[in-house]
C-alpha cells in the first residue's frame, strides 16, 4: 500500500511556515524578483544535485512513501522539497531579522 507520508510531511511543514509568515507579517514577497532570483539559484543546484546522485545511484527513495508522480527522474515530493526548503529559511531568515535587529548604524 502507498502512502505519501513524505508529501504529508512536506504539506505539514509549508502550512506551518505559510502561517508563520502571516502571523509575523514577514511581508517577504515585496521584492519578488529577488525571491525568484533565490528559488531559481537554489532550485536548478539542488534538483541538479538530486537527480544526479539518483542517476549514479548513491540514494534511492522508498516507493511506498511517494504518491508516484515523477519529474525527469525524481519524485514528485523531491521537487516539493527543493522549493520548500528555501522558502522555510527565508521565513526563519525573516523573523531572525525582524526579533533580533543587527547593531544599529553610527549616526544613524
């Protein structure tokens, strides 16, 4: 039986992180070319990354956890991943920022 407990996981995670950056009002979109810019560097490194290491076989992804959708030759939820992770350390970057400003500017 498959149960896409991975994609789960992943759904949990942005719901939380989409909350957070509600509840903070992290306002991270403003500048969406610089979030695009971010997604897209770390995007294409780590699909890149991933789909290589599968194609010479040093990991492998347990079919039974995935909903068996795939892109080229990863999972579906690994594509998920690749995009949620970054957004997570964008809001933890943000809130980071927002509760502990750096040292204030002289003369400022």
């Amino acid at each position: 039986m498959v149960t896409p407990e991975y994609l789960a996981i992943e759904v949990v995670v942005l719901s939380f992180f989409l909350l957070l950056e509600s509840i903070l009002d992290l306002a991270l979109w403003k500048s969406w070319r610089h979030q695009a810019a971010f997604f897209l560097v770390t995007g294409v490194v780590a699909l890149s990354w991933d789909s290589f290491a599968i194609w010479r076989g040093h990991w492998t992804f347990d079919p039974r956890f995935l909903v068996g959708v795939q892109v080229g030759n990863l999972p579906l939820e690994e594509v998920f991943f690749a995009v949620i992770v970054p957004y997570v350390v964008l809001v933890i970057h943000g809130a980071v920022q927002k509760f502990c400003p750096g040292p204030k500017e002289k003369g400022r």
